[in-house]
C-alpha cells in the first residue's frame, strides 16, 4: 500500500467533524510530499529541529502540528509558522508562547495536553492543574495565544477496556469544561493514533494523530 492509499483510506472512514493529523516524524520530506500530493495539509511532528527542518524545505500552505513535548527555550524557533500546539504540559510553556507568538505578531492555537495514561513517563497536566488554568483567569488576558482544547494518550496496552476508559474519562471532562469555563472556540478533542483512533473516535474525539498506519513503521 502506498502513503496516498493509505492516507486516503483512513480520511474515507472518517466521520466529518474529525479531522486528520498525518505525524511525519522520523520520515523524509518525501514522504511528507506524497501526502501533500493526494491533497494533505495537516502534518505533526514531536520535535522542533526535525519541524523547522521540513517547514523550510517544504509547500507553505502545510500546516505543522507540534505534537511532542516542548522545552520553553525552542517556542522560538517555531512561533513564526506552527499551526496547532498539542502539547502545552505547564503555565510556563503557555507564557513563553504567548511571548513568542506577540513577537511574531500572531495568535497560536494551542491545547492543553492531559495526562490520562496510567504510564509514568508519559508529559501532560492533571484534570486538577487544567482547571487551575481556566480558573486563574491570568491565561483569559493573554492576547497572542488561544487554548482551543486538549489533548491526550492513553496507555500502550492492548486492552481496549482500559483504553476506552481513558478516552472516555478525557472526553467527558472536556465537556465540562467546554459548558462551564472554557473561552469561545474551545473546540478540539485531540486523541487517538495509530492503534486507537476507531475508539477515541467512538468517544468523542475531533482530531487524531495518525502516523504509522499511514506512513509504515519507524
Ligand atoms: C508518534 C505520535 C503519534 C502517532 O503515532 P502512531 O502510532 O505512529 O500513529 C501520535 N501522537 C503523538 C503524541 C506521537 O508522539
């Protein structure tokens, strides 16, 4: 199977309010191009350089999902172009990209990402520190950034119970707070790769990050 077949396969199957995040890390642009080919636009990455990288060489009407761990030192280097940060896990990441995004004279869509896996290891905020956030009412008055909603990944395990639960537990809270405190256009649940997305789907996700099925194995 090839990456357009693929890619095209996964977006017939979609219903239409969820859309499709091609992740391209570890990949080479071309691969990157032969999606953009079939009519993609929306690609992640989980690291700034490797982002930076395929940006410069790469169609400017592509839109670049940070979707890995972001140091506050390299907001920088991506405040210029990104279109979707995914993974905004503390207070001080959210301050330096509105920082970032005031000097590139932009707005920069970001969501919170969750920690809902059972994992360690795994970057995110508590439901608890999430609410914190909104409650604060500090990040309301912070004009270059909007927080468009949250992200998540449940845990590598091969027991869809488990995996549903999570999802599940994720959804309902960004329900909540989407009626009770969230700013207007709160509007993204983003959940589900590779091996989970007909699940996250089923419970209420908007966006999934599809990277393997759709580019082979890394
Ligand atoms: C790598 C990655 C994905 C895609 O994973 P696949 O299993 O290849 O679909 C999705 N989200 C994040 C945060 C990732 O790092």
């Amino acid at each position: 199977m090839s990456i357009a077949s693929n890619l095209l396969q996964i977006k017939s199957e979609l219903p239409p309010q969820v859309t499709l995040v091609a992740v391209s890390k570890t990949k080479p642009a071309e691969a990157v191009m032969e999606a953009y080919s079939a009519g993609h636009r929306a690609f992640g990455e989980n690291k700034v350089q490797e982002m930076t990288g395929k940006y410069e060489q790469l169609p400017k009407d592509i839109e670049w999902h940070l979707i890995g761990h972001l140091q506050t030192n390299k907001v920088k280097y991506i405040a210029g172009f990104v279109h979707l940060i995914h993974s905004v896990d503390s207070e001080k990441l959210l301050l330096e990209i509105n920082k970032q995004a005031k000097k590139a004279d932009r707005v920069i869509d970001c969501l919170l990402q969750v920690h809902i896996a059972k994992e360690e290891t795994k970057f995110g905020m508590s439901f608890e520190e999430v609410n914190k956030v909104f409650a604060s009412g500090e990040f309301a008055a912070l004009e270059n950034i909007r927080i468009r909603g949250l992200m998540g990944m449940s845990t590598n395990t091969d027991d869809e119970t488990i995996v549903r639960n999570e999802f599940r537990s994720l959804s309902q809270f960004f329900n909540e707070i989407r009626s009770e405190i969230a700013p207007p256009k709160f509007d993204i649940l983003s959940m589900g790769m590779s091996g989970d997305y007909q699940i996250a789907i089923e419970e209420g996700s908007t966006m999934i990050r599809v990277g393997s099925t759709i580019f082979g194995s890394r």
